[in-house]
C-alpha cells in the first residue's frame, strides 16, 4: 500500500530453468492512496516446462497514479489478468505490456474499471513471435 502522497517503484522478477513441469501462481495487490505515484514492473522469464498464472489489481484514489509494465519472455503457458479500478476523481492508470513468443501461449487480460467520473487509463500491449507456433490471446474491457 501506497500512503498519501507517497512516491514507489517495485519490481518483480519471476525466473527459473528447471526441466521439469511445474506451476508458478502469484497475485500482487497494489492500493495508491491519495496522492501517491506507483510503478510497478513484474518481468517474467520463466522456462518452457512452466504453466504460469498472475493476477495483478491496482485500486487508485485521488489524484493518485499506477503505472505498471508487465514483460512476458519466457513459459509454456501465461495467463494474466490485469486490472485496475479507478475509484476516485483524478485517479489515473497506465497499463503497459510487452511479450515475446516462439513455441509459447501467452493469454494478457486487463480490465480497467472506472468507477468514478474524471478518472482516466492508458493501455497499449505490444506482443512479437518467433514463429508461427508461438500464440498470445490479448483481451481488454474498460468501464
């Protein structure tokens, strides 16, 4: 959680290279007070024998920002839902992702939700294959 005015930068870096099949599952909560500036980065790397699933959801107060970049290099499969809830006047999100697939199944949803007036959001992914056998499912809403 973000107090009042404050100003943070996280980041998250997910990795492994084991041959074996496993599951990575995380989920990030990210509360801006009043007032407060938030980055938060989450870059994963994970190997091909990784099934990953993430959720990240930001709850923005007035005048207060997240801004979050998500990059996708490495799994079988990746789905994360990614969302933002605007609750309050002035309140601001910016969404950014990048991936990169081969043999790879990324599947990004985001979801920005305004719900309060003068609230705004920004969302631009950006995805890249290797060949055609790499898929990405990209699916955003915003209300």
């Amino acid at each position: 959680m973000a107090e009042e005015n404050a100003d943070v930068t996280l980041v998250d870096f997910d990795s492994e290279t084991q041959d074996e099949e496993s599951i990575a599952d995380s989920v990030v909560e990210v509360h801006a007070a009043e007032g407060a500036q938030v980055r938060y980065i989450q870059v994963q790397d994970w190997g091909r024998h990784t099934w990953n699933f993430s959720t990240q959801k930001g709850v923005i107060h007035q005048d207060a920002a997240v801004r979050s970049l998500n990059v996708s290099l490495g799994a079988r499969m990746s789905k994360t839902l990614i969302a933002s809830n605007l609750v309050e006047a002035g309140s601001s999100a910016e969404m950014l992702g990048l991936y990169f697939a081969d043999t790879n199944h990324f599947d990004n949803q985001t979801r920005q939700n305004h719900e309060s007036p003068y609230a705004s959001s920004d969302l631009l992914f950006k995805a890249r294959s290797e060949i055609a056998r790499g898929r990405s499912i990209p699916a955003s809403s915003s209300l």
